[in-house]
C-alpha cells in the first residue's frame, strides 16, 4: 500500500532483459534504507527489492507487468518516481494506492499558468476505468486530483514544488505514463455495473 507521495527521485543505471523478464537497477538516496523483498513503487509501479549493491539496487518487472506499464519504455538514465510502501499508523497525505497500474496514458498537453502547470492526458476508455471530477488518480505514482474529467480524459494542475521533485518535469507532449484509478471510485463503479 502506498500514498502517492513521492519520496525521491532515482535513476535507471542499468535495464537487462532474462527472458520476458526487465531487471531494473536504480540509483537512490534510500538505497541505504532498502531490504531484499521490500515492496517500491517505481513511477507508480509496486516491485520487489531483489539485489543491493552500494548506492544501486535492483527490481524485476515480469512480462504481465511490462505489458500493462510504461516500463518497457524506461532508458538508463532516465529519472524514476520513487515510494516505498507506507508505514501503519503514518499519515496518509495522498490517497489510498495500490501500486497495481491499472493501464497507461498519454499526455496531450502542457500548459503553464500563474506558476503553476496543467497537464492534459487521453486513456483507453474501453478499460472501464473511471475518473470522477474531484477525484484522486495516480500518475507514474503521483497521488492527483482530476480535474476536467472527460469520458477519456482527464486533466491535474500541478503546483511548483510536484513539477520539480517528480517527473511531471520531464513530460512532454506524446510522453507514456502510468495511471492508478481511484480504488473507491473502481470499485463503485463495478458494483453499478453488476446491477446492471
């Protein structure tokens, strides 16, 4: 479980593939603190701790994972979203995240506006995967609210200090990324669709 607060950013220093397997090894400023099996999200994805090394650790992303994420699209040297998993009792400062990418979008437009950015961003809506006017979602691990809600689009304003400490920094238009419906609102909408 995690709040979609990003802790640090890392970056990718090497990426190898073992059959339909991605090893994924990242520099961090809480490497130190990290344990074998221990749960992070990288930009939003939950994946296991499997090596440590130095300042280096690594992670695995099977095929299922690849194929529903952004992460067959990672380079080294890229920077990544990272959040370990949340301790009982903290606050929760985001939202409820599972770290289980429920699909990917992509961004259509960036604006700029009194110092702060809007960002635009399209999804398959034949997923059924629903964003409420208001409402939390996760992008690359970025606890959100949507604003402008579309039938398959969304639009986040995001404020200075998420712009320089995230990866929303990087975005451009066309940029792949990971989204998190909000769990409440998915499992509302399954329940009114098996009323149906």
């Amino acid at each position: 479980m995690f709040t979609g607060i990003i802790e640090t950013l890392g970056q990718i220093t090497n990426l190898e593939k073992e059959g339909s397997n991605l090893h994924i090894t990242v520099a961090s400023n809480i490497t130190s603190e990290l344990k074998i099996d221990q749960s992070v999200a990288h930009n939003g994805v939950c994946l296991t701790v499997v090596a440590i090394k130095d300042k280096e650790y690594t992670v695995t992303a099977i095929d299922e994972t690849l194929e529903k994420t952004s992460l067959n699209n990672l380079a080294v040297g890229e920077k990544i979203n990272l959040e370990r998993a949340m301790i009982l009792g903290s606050r929760l400062d985001g939202h409820i995240v599972q770290g289980h990418v429920d699909q990917t979008g992509i961004c259509t437009s960036i604006s700029e506006k009194d110092g702060s950015w809007f960002f635009s961003f399209e999804y398959d809506a034949t997923l059924n995967n629903p964003t409420i006017e208001k409402g939390s979602i996760t992008i690359d691990g970025t606890s959100l609210t949507v604003v402008n809600s579309g039938k398959n689009t969304f639009s986040v304003a995001i404020i200075p200090y998420t712009y320089e400490h995230t990866r929303f920094g990087t975005y451009k238009v066309g940029t792949v990324v990971n989204l998190e419906f909000d769990v409440i609102g998915k499992y509302v909408s399954k329940l009114m669709a098996n009323r149906e």
